[in-house]
C-alpha cells in the first residue's frame, strides 16, 4: 500500500484532485464544499460504569512495554484495542497480521459483552478535560474525509508512512476510527453558548484517570444546532493526530473505491473527531536530548554555544520565552539567548523555537542534519518535565538535554493557514484524549 497524498489544483480553479495511496479521488465544482461539515454519529461507547477502566491513553503516547504494564490487570482497557500486541508473545511483530486481528477480537468481545454499548441513534457529545484546573471541552462529532483532502481540515505536520500505513490497516480491520482525532477552530461565541448549556445538564460520564486528569461528557441537547453553527466555521485545525486523520480519510477513501454503489451517504465518507476552540488548548514544550556532542568537549559546544547569543548558566531548566533554550550538559544547566539578528520574525516557520534551534543549533553544532531520520536525538514530551532530561544525561544515556519554549496555538494556525509545515515535534498537546470513550463505526 503506497503513501503517496498530495493535492492539487488544475487549470480549472473549480477542480479540486486528492491522492492517497494508490487512488485518486476528484472532487467537481458541484461537490465542492466552502463549509466544515461536522455529524452526529451512533457511538459505540462504555456503559457509564464502566467507562474509567475502558478509557485508555492513546496508542501513540505509550510504547508495547507500557503499554502491557498499564493494562495487565484490567481486562477492560482499550489498550486491549489499539495496542492488541499486549495479549500476543512479546516478540510479535507490530505489523503482524495477527495483530489486527487481536485488535478486532478485542473490540467484538467488548461489544458482545455489553462493555460497549452502541447508541440507538447519532447523537453528539460534549467531552471536557480538566488537568491542573485548566479545562477545556470539545464537540465529539465526525468530520468529512472530503473536508480533510481539500484543506478545510488544515495540516501542519507530515506524515511518516509506516505510522500511516498501520493505522490505515487498524481502521480497515476493525471497520472503525477507535481514536479521535484531536482538531480545533478559532473560537465561536454562538458555539461557546451552546457548549455552556449543555455541559449544565446532569454528565453520561465522569472520572478521575490515573494521570489526575478528569474526564466528562455530556450529551448534546440539539445536535443540528451545532451542524448548522459549524458551518459558519471557515476550517479546523488538526491539532493532534496527523496520523489518525491521514488513516482515517485513506480508509475512507478504499471504502469508496470498493463499493460499486457508492452515494456519499455512507457512514464511511466521516472520521472521529473532538472539536476544541483554540483559546482553551494548552500546549507544552517539546523537548530534545541528544545522543552525543559530534565529538566535541564540552567546553567547545559551550563556545560554539555562546557565539549564538547571550549564555550563562541557571538554575531555571525551563525558558521563559521564545528565543530562549536551556542545555544540560555535563551536570549544568545553561540558558541560551538567541540574538534576534539570527532570527526572522517574518517567516511563520523559521521563525519557530524548533526550527531556529535546528537551524542554528542541532545542525551546525551537533551535525544532526534530518532529525525525521537521525538515531543520534530523541524528544522528549513535556508532559515529563526538564527532569527527564537530566535522567538521561545523568544516566550516559544522551550526551545533552535541550528544553524550549512551548510552541503557541497562534504560531500553529498561522502556518497552518500559510499552508506551511512545521518541523518534527513542534507540539506537545496535554492533556491527551483517552480512546475508548467513542468508537465510530464506519457502517
């Protein structure tokens, strides 16, 4: 199965043409569509007694080995889902077809236990997170696969091809999105009003996770309210979940292409999604360490270092603002101010903390040139703090940590509308959403 995804526009500005994969999909001037489109959907979720000890981090914030150590002693984890490698011997292959194969084991055990229960009709939901007294809260809908080929859902990052090609196969195997993808607007105040209606009503869900986030969810009171008011909505945004979309719409798409009959009704033309207006999303930073100083000292990284900008060392691991970056190394830390010379404020990506420090740093100095490809630094999610970065250089395990600035929601919709990609590991969303609360089936 091939990767290739892009899209274009030909001579006829009213033409829009998507690949992905091996398929093309044209979309005419009639279909085209200038207004998100967001669906009510007959959920597959946890009976409301059940629903903590379903919900499950992500697939993609734990590896195997943690993944098997938070589920071991809950039967009932959607870990069992979207990580089935777990009730497989440990050296199975991740892409195994007995893999998928677990994985809808799995689900059709859930569903035939009465773990998960399946709506009777679509419906919407309102799912709030709170974590370190911030909330913020979100309208679980599905999203076009249309929307997302023609940039009303807009990208920031790009993909890698077997993380997408493994997610595609999950979604084909099970016939479900299991995880929803993490998308945000700029913020609407009809929408927030609707939003604080709902979320006044008695909960369907809510509980504490492990990590002390709490989770609830309320059912929206008038679903056609919120489509209509979304399509005032000129785009969203993916936030978190690149992947899980790109999979999601190639899955759609192989739906398409295999039925003879298709209409554009189908329940696989929409995706999973949250919706969260922009203004409540917290991203924290997305740190680095490196494996080795290039065959430096470091002493002579500390003067490469200082030709940069301004450095001294701290006792604060944690940068205060853009253009600041903090280096442990060799048992200290160091904050490092960039000079704003070596900075171009005009330019939404290079203008970045991640790209500035590749450019000026992780580049010239370290000699990482692809850190997509590079086995020489690793990064480091700021969920686990600038003590992290100290255990593993502390440890031998990398020769350096970096911390950075958070990048900020503007920073992620300006390039986003410039139609422009970050660099790898630009964002760290927190808190994540939990799986399991919401399946979509694709029938």
């Amino acid at each position: 199965m091939g990767l290739a995804a892009f899209s274009w526009a030909g001579s006829d500005p009213g033409v829009n043409c998507s690949i992905r994969a091996s398929q093309i999909i044209v979309v005419f001037p009639g279909d085209l569509q200038l207004m998100l489109r967001i669906n009510p959907f007959a959920a597959i979720r946890p009976q409301p007694n059940l629903a903590s000890r379903v919900a499950s981090v992500p697939y993609d914030v734990v590896n195997s080995a943690e993944a098997r150590e938070l589920a071991k002693d809950n039967p009932l984890s959607f870990l069992h889902v979207v990580k089935p490698e777990i009730d497989l011997p440990p050296e199975t292959d991740l892409y195994d077809d007995s893999v998928y194969a677990k994985a809808r084991e799995n689900l059709d055990r859930f569903i035939a236990e009465g773990t998960l229960i399946r709506e009777g009709q679509p419906k919407l939901y309102l799912y709030r997170q709170v974590m370190d007294h911030r909330p913020q809260i979100g309208i679980v809908c599905c999203c076009h696969i249309d929307d997302y080929a023609n940039d009303l859902i807009k990208k920031h990052e790009k993909t890698r091809r077997e993380k997408e090609d493994d997610r595609t196969r999950h979604v084909i195997t099970l016939n479900a999105n299991t995880g929803p993808v993490f998308l945000t607007y700029r913020d609407r105040a009809e929408i927030a009003a609707m939003v604080e209606r709902d979320t006044n009503a008695r909960p369907l869900y809510h509980f504490d996770a492990p990590d002390g986030v709490t989770h609830t969810v309320w059912t929206a009171e008038d679903p056609e309210a919120y489509v209509e008011a979304f399509k005032q909505v000129p785009c969203a945004y993916v936030a978190d979940g690149h992947h899980r979309s790109a999979s999601a719409a190639r899955a759609g798409a192989e739906r398409r292409q295999a039925n003879p009959d298709h209409t554009g009704q189908e329940e696989y033309n929409w995706f999973l999604t949250v919706l969260f207006p922009a203004r409540q999303l917290h991203i924290l930073p997305y740190n680095r360490v490196v494996k080795d100083l290039n065959n430096q000292t470091p002493l002579k990284v500390l003067k490469r270092l200082g030709e940069l900008g301004r450095l001294k060392e701290t006792e604060d691991p944690s940068p205060d603002r853009p253009g600041v970056f903090c280096f442990y190394i060799d048992g200290v830390w160091h904050r490092l101010e960039i000079k704003e010379s070596l900075i171009d404020d005009s330019d939404p990506v290079g203008s970045l903390d991640v790209a500035v420090l590749q450019d000026r740093v992780l580049g010239p100095i370290f000699a990482i040139d692809d850190p997509r490809t590079s086995d020489r630094i690793d990064f480091v999610g700021g969920i686990r703090g600038t003590g992290e970065l100290e255990k593993r250089v502390n440890s031998g395990d990398a020769a350096a940590g970096i911390s950075l600035h958070p990048t900020t929601i503007d920073q992620l919709l300006n390039v986003a509308d410039a139609g422009l990609i970050m660099p790898p590991k630009s964002t760290w969303f927190e808190p994540k959403l939990r799986s399991g609360l919401f399946v979509h089936s694709l029938d």
